[in-house]
C-alpha cells in the first residue's frame, strides 16, 4: 500500500492547498511565538475564539468573523486586566482562556447537534475546505506574510531588548500588538484545518523542529514550513489509507517532526562531541 496521496480527488487537493496555506503562515507566526516564549498565548487565542465560532455556528453566521471578534475580544480583555485588574501576563490569560472555553461550550450545547459540532470546532475539518475557503486562507497568509515583513525590524528589536528599540525608536507597545495580530490571525485562519483544540500544534510544532537547524529568522520561517507542508501531506496521507482524522493526523505529524528533528539534533551533537574528543594515547 502506498502512501501517496490520491490527488485526483477534488476534495484532497483542497485539503492539500489549504493546510499548505495553513502550514506557511503558521511557520512564520510560530517561529516568532518559539523565539518569544508565547506558546500559552497561542493556546488561549485558540481557545479563546471558542464562543464566537460556536456561536456563528448556531446562527448559520460566518465562522472565521465570529473566531476572529471573538480572539479580538479576549486580547483586549488580557489587556484590560492586566492594566486594571494588576495581574501577571500568565495569570490574565489562564482566567480568560477558561471563561472563554466554559461560554463556548455552553453556546454549543443549546445547539440541537452538540457532539457534532463541538467535533468540527474543536477538531476542523481540513477535507471539507471549499475554494472559498482556500480564497480565505490565501488572503489570510498573504495579510499575515506582508505584516511580519513590515515589523520584521520592530519585532527583532523588542526581541533583543525593550531598551535597544526605544533607542532605535520603535514602540515596543506597537511591536507587540503586531505580534499578537499574527497570533490571532494565524490561529483564527487555521481553524478550518486543524480545529481550536490543534492549531496549536501546527502553530509550534515546525517552528520547533527548524530551529536546531539554522541561525538566522528567515531561514527558520523558511525551513519551518517545508516541515510544516510535509507534516500536512503525511497527516492527510495517514487520514486517507489509515481512515483516522485529517486534522490530528497532521497536528500529530506536526509533532513526530519535531520529536524526530530533537533526537536527530541530539545525536549530531553527541556524535559531533564524541569525535571532538581526542583519543587516549
């Protein structure tokens, strides 16, 4: 049995257009949430869009508007308790992400197919991707692709030091408004493809696996989402020949990548220091 993919199926090429588009702009995203230790933000935001996309369902509304007011409502309330309410970063996300995840559920269950619904939220469904929906993911990537250009130099800068960019006079406010727009642009796009509860996955999993392997940023986002492409074609291809679902398949190719790019790293550098070694006499 091969595991090539059928691609003379509509629907699969779809899929494979859409979770590229997905893989792309979840690589340059998650190379920045890697470097800037932001993975629970990430997870929240995904989370987070749990009431809006539930209800959008429920009213037959737009999903990706009602994800997408709904992560922009929970960054605003991190931000409002973090300046009223005096919390830490960490502490204002945990209440948040939990209020948001309890009222989507409850939106869901006044719904006449709960289980039905919470499976598409929570999981996607990558192979149901429409052309509309991939006219969606193109724009959303090219939105996201043009902005980390734009604040390439802001973001590097906060990255290094909030000190050094005021000096190069960059608003660390602004560079981390933009950072935290390509979260929830990344995370509210991908839901399509992988679900709320696995966007995270695609989201850190390639950025994590590319980074022992280059040094610059560029390179990282690039390498990160070769992985991230192959990671959706060999999910797709295991959801195909081994009838399992599209989006844990790739999230869980996803992290076999990174869990393979680790233990490659480990035993190039045990291999590289046993060699370095000199020889006893």
């Amino acid at each position: 049995m091969t595991f090539l993919l059928p691609l003379e199926h509509a629907f699969l090429l779809r899929a494979l257009v859409g979770g590229s588009l997905v893989a792309v702009l979840c690589a340059v995203v998650g190379t920045w949430v890697v470097i800037r230790g932001m993975a629970f933000l990430g997870e929240a935001l995904a989370h987070g869009m749990l009431p809006g996309v539930a209800l959008a369902t429920v009213l037959g509304a737009p999903v990706l508007l009602g994800g997408a007011a709904s992560a922009v409502a929970m960054t605003i309330g991190i931000g409002a308790l973090r300046r009223r309410g005096r919390l830490a970063y960490d502490t204002s996300i945990g209440l948040l992400f939990v209020a948001m995840l309890a009222i989507g559920v409850i939106v869901i269950s006044h719904s006449g197919s709960f289980a039905t619904d919470a499976t598409a939220i929570l999981f996607g469904d990558v192979l149901a991707i429409s052309a509309e929906d991939l006219a969606v993911l193109a724009v959303a990537t090219a939105i996201g692709l043009t902005l980390a250009v734009v604040a390439h130099r802001a973001l590097v800068a906060v990255a290094v030091d909030t000190r050094v960019a005021r000096v190069l006079g960059v608003r660390p406010a602004w560079a981390e408004a933009a950072l935290t727009g390509l979260v929830t642009l990344a995370v509210v796009a991908s839901y399509q493809a992988v679900g709320s509860l696995l966007v995270v996955g695609m989201l850190l999993a390639p950025a994590v696996a590319a980074r022992p392997w280059v040094r610059g940023i560029g390179a990282a986002m690039v390498l990160a989402g070769a992985i991230g492409i192959a990671a959706v074609t060999a999910g797709l291809s295991l959801s195909w020949h081994l009838g399992t679902a599209a989006g844990a398949s790739i999230a869980a190719s996803a992290i076999a990548a990174a869990a393979l790019s680790a233990l490659l790293r480990s035993l190039f550098v045990s291999r590289r220091s046993a060699s370095a070694v000199p020889a006893p006499l």
